[in-house]
C-alpha cells in the first residue's frame, strides 16, 4: 500500500488552541498593524502564510477537547478596556463570541480590510483548506484570494505588491524544528526584494520537555533581527519556565513595526495580562532599531 507522507505531515489543526493566550497576543498585534496601515488612503496587501480554518466553534469537539480558549479570550472578553487597541480587539471578537465561534487570522483581516485592500490566505492542509473556504464565504468575504499552497512558497511567489504597502503574518505550528530555519529563510528572501515588508512572527516558549526545540524560538529571533531591520519582540508568559512546564507562553517577533506598536501593544498587555492568571507576565525587547 502506497502511503502518502506529505497528507501525514500535515497533522496540525489549529482548532485545539483556538482562542487561547497565544492567539490573544497574536491577534492583538495583528489588528495593530492593519490599523496602522488603514491610517493612509493608500491600497495595502496582506499574507498569512498558515491560515488555518479561519474561523472556530468554541463549542465543537477539537475546541472543547482542551478549551484553551478558557486560557485566552474568555479571561480578557469582559475587560473593561481603556486602551483603543484592546476595545477594537474585543469589539471584534464579541460580535463572534456570542455564537461560540472564535475569530483566526483570516476572519480579522477579512473584516478590518477595505474594499481597495488585498488578502492572500494559504492554507496546506487539504481540510483546513476546505473550511477556509467556508469560512470566508460565512463572513461574507468572497474578494479574498484563498490559496492552497505552501505558506512560504506563495508568500516569496506573490512578493513584493503593487504598491509595495503591505504586512505578512508568519505563523506556522512548528511541528518539525526545521520550521524555525524555515521562517528565517523565508523572511530574509522576502525582505530581499521588498525591504518595507512589515512582519510578524509568532512563536512558542517552550521549556525542557520539548527537547531540541527549547530555546529555538530564542535562536530565530537572533537570527531574524540579524537581517538587519527594524524589529522588537514581545511576549507573554502565563506559567513558570519549569523544565516540565511545555509551551508556557508565546511571542512575536515584528520586523518592520509601524510607529508606536510598541507603545500600543504595551497599553493592551497591561491591561489583559493581570487577569490571565498569577504567573502571567510580558515582556517587550527592541533587538535591532532604525539607523
């Protein structure tokens, strides 16, 4: 019997984390750069490279499996939110949570782009393809373009735009160590021919237990900030680093960041990171700045 190992690989769905820290920091800083970009009357083009399914039943059997999301957006939804960032966040989540369903990147980007703006969304996995699709259709986005194609290859293929305004979100499951070295090739052929690229990476903090892949997260950032540009990473603990503790936060590293992302994002952390528990702590590091 004949076994296809490319279907095998691709194991990852995302819907067992659906709505939990990590999505919250994610989302948060994504929102951040489009509404950055929104600011000029001026087209801009946006790439998620792993769009995943796009949107998410909170209530279906992957979500509730683990219900990360009680990790995530169901401790920040009733915030009283002072910083503009995280009202927009919770504005637009609020309008899906009362369907149990959790916004992905690609719902977030469907819904705060305009008529002139260009989404690109890449999706491998044959069945997180399909839902994507769905998915899109349900908010009502049918001029997106939903590619099912490798992330990094359709990312360095349809870069860079025209006019070169525009953002990538990088965020792959890191199921493979290689992944790491693969964002980081990735973006340094990006950057290569359209320098003004804003991006984002997302990442996990893993302790001891992940073995080869602790302290990888670490080392690609190195490498990323080594590529010469503008970037700061930001990230959010919620457990102790104990050497059996797993995945005990995320982060982003953001090459290119808009003016006062840093700033902003500081406001929403300040605010979410106090209800996500008593370990829960960020950080925010500048690794390269401007000339």
């Amino acid at each position: 019997m004949r076994v296809n190992l490319w279907y095998i690989v691709l194991s990852y769905q995302h819907a067992f984390h659906a709505g939990n820290h990590a999505d919250v920091i994610k989302h948060l800083c994504w929102m951040g750069v489009i509404s950055h970009l929104k600011k000029k009357n001026k087209p801009f083009t946006l790439y998620d490279t792993h769009s995943g399914a796009g949107l998410y039943q909170l209530d279906d059997a992957l979500a509730s499996k683990n219900k990360e999301y009680e990790s995530g957006v169901d401790k920040v939804a009733n915030i009283s939110a002072i910083s503009p960032l995280l009202q927009s966040y919770l504005s637009l989540c609020n309008g899906f949570l009362s369907d149990r369903c959790y916004p992905g990147s690609p719902a977030i980007s469907a819904k705060l782009k305009r008529d002139i703006d260009v989404l690109h969304l890449m999706e491998l996995h044959p069945a997180e393809h399909e839902k994507l699709d769905d998915a899109m259709w349900q908010i009502g986005d049918n001029q997106s373009h939903v590619h099912h194609r490798d992330g990094y290859e359709g990312l360095i293929a349809l870069t860079p735009p025209s006019p070169n305004r525009g953002a990538v979100l990088i965020d792959p499951p890191y199921e493979k160590a290689s992944e790491y070295q693969d964002v980081v090739s990735a973006a340094k052929k990006v950057l290569a021919r359209w320098q003004q690229a804003q991006m984002v990476v997302w990442y996990p903090l893993l302790s001891e237990r992940a073995g080869a892949k602790s302290g990888a997260s670490q080392k690609m950032c190195e490498s990323l900030s080594a590529l010469g540009k503008p970037c700061f990473t930001i990230e959010l603990t919620v457990e102790e680093n104990t050497a059996d503790a797993g995945m005990y936060g995320s982060g982003l590293c953001v090459i290119n960041p808009p003016w006062q992302l840093d700033v902003i994002m500081s406001e929403a952390l300040d605010e979410i990171t106090p209800v996500l528990g008593s370990n829960a702590a960020y950080t925010l590091t500048w690794l390269t700045t401007e000339e």
